[in-house]
C-alpha cells in the first residue's frame, strides 16, 4: 500500500471511531437540542445553553501532501452547546507564517493547504457557543520535506492508449522516489511489428512539464508501431535510461470496435459447451476476451469472471457445472485502443449431455504428439460419423485454454508457437450430425530455450516466445533486446505459469 493508501485507512479509522462515539448521547440532565446544522457530526441531543463547551475529543493531523494537512477532531463530550470549532494553526519550526485560523461550523474537519514542506505546525481546535469559547486541544505535524533533489529516474507505469487513428495518449505516474522534475521528454520512434526501430524514420517528439502526467501525443501515422520513450529531467539532470511502451496505432479511420453479434451456446459434452458469434461490423478487433462467470437466476455473479483472450470466434469451454448458470461476456479487444465493446450471453449448462442420436460415439483413439521446439505435429485415427475435428489447447498446469481452436477434416495437425516452457494439453474431439464425440487428450511439455531468448530464435524472432504465438504477436518482446541491447529479457519460468498474464519483461 502506497503512503496515500495509509492515509487513507488512517483517517477512515478515524471518522469510524467518530461514528461510534458520536453515537453517545451527550449529557442527558441538560436541556435544549441545537438546530442540527449547527454542528451537524456532533450530534447534540440536548446541552446546556449557558455553559461553555468542554474541551473537543482527540486531535489528529492527517498530513495530505507535503504542503497540506487535514485536522480531524472528535465533538466534546458534555459541556456546554457547541456551534463551531476555531482551529487555528502555528509553526512551530521551519514552517514560516501562521496560517490564517478557520472557523468549522458545519464538521469536524479542517484542511490547511500552502503550508511549507519539512516544516512543523501544531493545530489546536477550540469549540464555541453561546456561553462563550471552550478549551483547545491540539496536535502537531511534521510535514515530509519537498520533493527529492536529486537526478530523477524514468517516470512510473508509462503506457500509450490510442485516441485515434494518428493520436495517443501517454500516461505515467510520477518517478519512484518522489524526485522533483523539471520536465518529461518524450520520443515516438516508429518501429516494426516486433518493435525495432525502423532504420531512416524519422523520431516525434514531445515534451511535458514537470506537474504533467499525461499528455496527447498527435502526427503519428495509423497502422503503425512505436516504440514511446519517457525520460525525467530536472536541473539534477536527466534520468539514466528511459521508461518504455510499445504500441500500434489503429488502421485509418479505425475506432474502438463494435460488439461482436449473434453470441450464442450449445452443448458439447458434460459439462462442456461451444460458444460462437460474429466479428462485429466496421473496426476489426484483435482478438476477443471471454468472460465467464457463474451466476444465480436473477443474474448475480457466484463466481470471480474468468477472462481468457480468444482468437477465434467459435470457443469451446469446458469444466463447467452441469445445472449451472453462466455468463459468457464476448468482447471485441482492440489492443491499440486497449478496449472495445462486448456482448454478453446467458447459458443454464444442461444437468446431462445428450449428443445427438448420430453423432461420433468415439474418442479419436491413437492421439500422438512430435515436438519441434514451439511446434507441435498432432495425429490421431479417424472416428466413424466425423465431419471434422475440433483441436483445442489448455495450459496443463492451470487448465486455462490458449484461446486458439482449429478446425481439422482430416486426422493430423501441426500446430506452430505454442509457449515455450509450458506443459501444453491438447484435446481432439470429433464432430458430426450436430453434435461432438467424447475427447481424447494428450500432454505435450515444450521445451525450455538454452538460454533466454536467443537472438537466432527462429522463426519468431522478437515475439514472446512464452506465450501462444497468436497472442504474443500483440506483446513482442523485440523492442526490449534494441533498446536494451546489454541486457537479456528475463521471464521467469515461474512468472509464466498463467500464460495470459501479458507479462512484456523487465530488465535485469
Ligand atoms: C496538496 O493537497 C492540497 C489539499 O488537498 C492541494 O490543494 C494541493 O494542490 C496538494 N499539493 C500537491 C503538490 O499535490
Ligand atoms: C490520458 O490518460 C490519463 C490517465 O489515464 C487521463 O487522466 C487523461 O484524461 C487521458 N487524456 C485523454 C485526452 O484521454
Ligand atoms: C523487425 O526488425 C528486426 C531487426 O531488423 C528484424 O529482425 C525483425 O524480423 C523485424 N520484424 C518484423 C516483424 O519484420
Ligand atoms: C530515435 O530515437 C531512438 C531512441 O531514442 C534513437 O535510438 C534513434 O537513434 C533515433 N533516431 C533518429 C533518426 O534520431
Ligand atoms: C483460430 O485462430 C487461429 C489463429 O489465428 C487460426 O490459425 C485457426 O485456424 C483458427 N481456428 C478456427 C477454427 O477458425
């Protein structure tokens, strides 16, 4: 949990400590309710109009930034009627000139901003009513000192989202370490598919302030990759390397794509169904991401969604409760755009799985596997009634599906970049007469490389050679090797066991 996070928590403890206490009634002999907007988080039931107010319960000074600080109090616990609080503020080293006091008569909080950074302030609160002021209580703060001087690293969580098709929006957070920046200098750098850079194109550049994070980087050409640069610069000087994003931009006159249309479901086993829909009209997606969440009879999920990126536009999903409910959610994945719009479809799996009365009784038998590095050679004897074989691949180690299927008339496939690393199930059924045979499976274990990414890796050289050749062809690992030429791209073997986690590498 970042800082903010734990000031987050620390004054939502604190305001559920107010609710409870605030709960009490005050004294109960004293007469005479305040209106309530006179002081509305305390509460008063009755109090005593001709008494001062008691002192106010606990202080706290909730530091926001490094210029600001939030002072939280509790009402006072009997006493005389309240109408507002006084909270005033000093320094009480390093922090300048007193702030102006504030008069609060309508909460229990007070924020001070523009104080200065490293400087020390106590805030003390002070009730008033109609018999006059009450004591203060107070507390202090130490606000953090201003922002680091010193050479800033490259900014946080850089990424660029198309806006259109010449457009994008860059996006980052500040640089670890809370540096100060002067500014952020920014380099598009027209690359090929794989993300190197493409010799003789010419570099776009941008620059943003220091406060800036984000900014739209316009004159990019569409149907085009880039590989953006973000580098930090104060009068420290200038981060030692950059942040990195590889992006395409969307084909001319692309847009966010549609839903896909017609998604529909249909047995295919105990437990098994195969979903199908259309590509929507206009703006072809990428791929599809298929969500799927069990669900009760008015709807409400029973389950976390579980989202698979598909290629096809035909699935077939197994491990489903027979009886159960489920929501296929089918969205229409641009990757340029990092979004599109989705269809959803509901589906009661049935209780037992009837295949139709001609359909293939027979699990292909024989079903045999020869690997080739990333590659796969399938065969397996044919079944009386097939019309076709449906070959679909899971990771064996999780189940999750690679999100390809083929569609085979004869009995051998080859099957090319599955994940390296990966232990890989590959599940052949037949289909015939409208409905599918039961499956055969096989495990293949694919090959860890030698080393890390061999640069003669053939023939995917730049894609990510963990992950299903048809998905890594979005997230390839090329760009890393050229502009971080000394370094190896490192994935963990571990890292990889979900083989969607769109995990592009990291430097070593
Ligand atoms: C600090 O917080 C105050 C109050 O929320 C805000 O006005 C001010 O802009 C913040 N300063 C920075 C540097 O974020
Ligand atoms: C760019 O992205 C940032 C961060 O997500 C967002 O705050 C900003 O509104 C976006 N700008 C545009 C023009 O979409
Ligand atoms: C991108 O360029 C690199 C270096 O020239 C090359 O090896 C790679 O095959 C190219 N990728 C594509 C998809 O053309
Ligand atoms: C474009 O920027 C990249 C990365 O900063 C750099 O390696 C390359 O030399 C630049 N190309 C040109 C033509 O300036
Ligand atoms: C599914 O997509 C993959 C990758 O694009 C393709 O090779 C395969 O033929 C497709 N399968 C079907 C059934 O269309």
């Amino acid at each position: 949990m970042g800082p903010a996070g734990q000031r987050r928590v620390l004054a939502g403890a604190f305001l559920l400590l107010l609710a409870v206490n605030g709960g009490h009634a005050q004294n109960p002999a004293t007469a005479t309710p305040l209106p309530a907007q006179a002081a509305p988080g305390a509460q008063q039931q009755d109090c005593d109009q001709k008494a001062a107010p008691a002192a106010p319960g606990p202080v706290k000074a909730v530091i926001v930034n490094d210029t600001a600080v939030n002072v939280l109090w509790l009402p006072p616990e009997g006493g005389g009627c309240v109408t507002s609080f006084k909270v005033s503020a000093r320094a009480v080293s390093g922090g300048g000139a007193a702030p102006a006091p504030q008069t609060v008569n309508g909460g229990l909080s007070a924020t001070f901003a523009g104080l200065k950074s490293g400087g020390i302030y106590e805030f003390s609160v002070a009730p008033a009513g109609p018999a006059g002021a009450g004591p203060a209580v107070t507390s202090r703060a130490a606000l953090p000192p201003a922002q680091l001087d010193a050479v800033p690293d490259a900014p946080d969580a850089f990424d660029a989202v198309a806006l259109s098709d010449t457009r994008a929006n860059l996006s980052w957070a500040r640089p670890p370490g809370n540096p100060k920046v002067d500014s952020y200098s920014i380099t598009a750098v027209p690359a090929n598919a794989t993300g190197f850079p493409l010799p003789n194109a010419k570099n776009l550049t941008f620059t943003a302030k220091g406060d800036a994070r984000s900014l739209v980087a316009d004159g990019l050409a569409p149907n085009s990759y880039y590989v953006f640069t973000i580098v930090s610069k104060s009068a420290r000087g200038t981060s030692p390397e950059p942040a990195v994003s590889f992006h395409n931009t969307p084909p001319r006159g692309g847009a966010i794509p549609a839903a896909p249309r017609g998604v529909s479901a249909a047995p295919a086993g105990q437990g098994a169904v195969a979903l199908q829909w259309q590509a929507p009209a206009g703006s072809q997606p990428d791929y599809y991401q298929l969500g799927i969440t069990e669900v009760d009879a008015s709807g409400n999920p029973l389950s976390e969604t579980n989202t698979i990126p598909y290629a096809n536009t035909s699935a077939l999903v197994r491990d489903l409760t027979p009886g159960s409910t489920y929501k296929f959610d089918v969205q229409s994945y641009s990757t340029s755009f990092e979004s599109g719009r989705s269809a959803d479809y509901q589906y009661t799996v049935p209780a037992t799985y009837q295949p139709p009365p001609n359909a293939p009784r027979l699990q292909p038998p024989g079903l045999a596997a020869r690997i080739y590095g990333s590659d796969v050679e399938l065969v397996w004897e044919q079944v009386y009634g097939a019309q076709y074989y449906i070959v679909t691949t899971y990771d064996a180690y999780s189940g999750r599906s690679l999100g390809v299927q083929y569609r085979v008339q004869g009995n051998t496939l080859a099957i090319a970049g599955l994940p390296l690393g990966t232990d890989v199930e590959v599940v052949v059924q037949a289909f015939g007469a409208g409905g599918y045979g039961p499956p055969s499976s096989i495990v293949v274990e694919l090959p860890v490389p030698d080393y890390y990414y061999p640069a003669t890796y053939s023939p995917y050289y730049g894609y990510n050679p963990y992950l299903p050749y048809w998905y890594s062809s979005y997230y390839p690992v090329g760009w890393y090797n050229a502009f971080f030429p000394r370094r190896t791209v490192f994935f963990g073997v571990i890292i990889v066991i979900n083989p969607f986690n769109n995990f592009c590498g990291s430097p070593r």
